[in-house]
C-alpha cells in the first residue's frame, strides 16, 4: 500500500507521538521509514548589517536539531530508514524531500491551536497543499 | 492502530480510488470501515419563495447518492460496516459524523486545482482543520 513513508518532525515533545503512528503505519504496509526535520530559515530583520553571528545560532540550531533527532529514533521501535535535517520554508523542505526520495505518504502533526493560527492554517495545511503524494495528519492536541 | 476509518466520498469517479486506499488501510490495520457521503445543501436564492421545487430535487439527489455508493460499496473488496448519506455543509457533517461515530481516522480525497481554490482551500484542507481525529488526505491527480 505505501512503500516509503515521510515522517517530518518539528522535535517537539508531541514528535514521539506522531512518530509512533508512522511506525504502526510503517509496520502494517510494510514501508521504509525516513524522518526529516526543517530548521525554518532565520528572517534577518536587519539588511546585510546583522548585530549578531548568523552563523553560530545556525550551527546550534542544527546541533539541537541532531541531538533530538536521534532521541527520537532511539525511542521509536523500527528500523529507521534515514534522518534528513534541512533548512528552508517548512512546507517546501517537506514536499522537496518527498519527491527526492519518492516517498508516497507524508505523517505530520496537526496540532490544534485557536486564534489566529484559525486564520493563517497549520502545518499540516500547508503541507497537504501541493503535497506530491498523500498526507496524514496526526491529530495532537485534542480539542 | 486504527479500530474505525470513516470514507467521505464526493461520489465522482476518483472515490473508487480512495475507497481503495481506505480499504487498503481496514486490510493493514484491521479497521471497520464507514462510508459517507455529504448532499452539500442547495442555497436558496430566493427567500421563502421558491420557483422550483426543491422538495424534488432534493428528492432526486439522495436517489442518485443512494445509486452510486450502492455502485462504490459493490466495487470494494472489503466489507463495509455502514453507508451513511447526509445533507449539510461538507466539513461540518464529516466532523460530526466522525464523532457520532467515534472513527479515529477520516480518509477524504485531496483534489489539486489551481487558481481559485488554491485562495479558497480545498475540502481536504476543511475537514483537516478542527477534525476530532486522525485525517489522511489521498491525492486524487497529480500535479
């Protein structure tokens, strides 16, 4: 039914959860499991004059990204395929991947958040407009 | 993983090929299955005064759903648990059926159009937001 399945991540405390559904999925159709997550591109709000060193918060950011990627993996019960870390708009990074590696199912969280979040959309709908293939959403927070 | 998969169907060609993944998914997860399809209710241009009679049509419509998920039911391979027809708005019948229901997974196709609906949403993204579970999106044609 899916042969490789996308599980994008934003390596919060909720990813367990999510991940734990992909790996049910993964184990019930028999796919390849690849976890990715975006470090979303820093907006430097200044011109070409950054106060600060740019390339330091990065190289954290992608530090951070690292170590919690692979506590996720140790805690998730399968095989996991690949670990991508890149950064970029989350939504493009997401559906770039899933074309990379021909992946047929993109999991993601949704996460319920009221207020503006109603207006602007989540994730999850950014990732299933235009998404390459199908696109599960990860119910998180219950109403 | 899933104990009961709720199929919202528009009843137009493509939802053979969602029921497919649905079922797909009852097969691998061992999950009954739910089938709904949504009348979208008619919007009445005119106040109380109605040139036509809408009781007719309205008539006509639930026939013709009947007709068609009796076809779509017959071309699964998977037993179905229930057919549900009803008339309201899309999203929000699908969401309050999915509770009436207690599915923990809502299965929609996921139409790609581009120009107006791309600004409007389409009705995956709809019954993704506020949905009481689980939703997975199939992408009915590609890009």
């Amino acid at each position: 039914m899916y042969n490789r399945i996308l599980l994008a991540v934003d390596l919060t405390d909720e990813s367990i959860k999510v991940a734990n559904k992909a790996v049910g999925l993964c184990k019930a159709t028999g796919a390849k499991l690849t976890i990715l997550h975006v470090i979303e591109s820093l907006n430097y709000a200044y011109g070409g004059d950054v106060p600060i060193d740019i390339t330091d918060i990065q190289a954290q950011l992608q530090d951070t990204a690292k170590e919690r990627i692979a506590i996720l993996e140790d805690q998730i019960d399968a095989p996991v395929e690949e670990c991508c870390i890149t950064q970029g708009g989350i939504e493009s990074e997401i559906h770039r991947i899933a074309e990379e590696k021909q992946v047929d199912l993109i999991v993601v969280g949704s996460h319920c958040r009221h207020g503006l979040a109603l207006l602007l959309g989540s994730t999850a709908n950014g990732v299933l407009h235009g998404a390459p293939c199908d696109v599960l959403a990860i119910k998180v927070v219950k109403d």
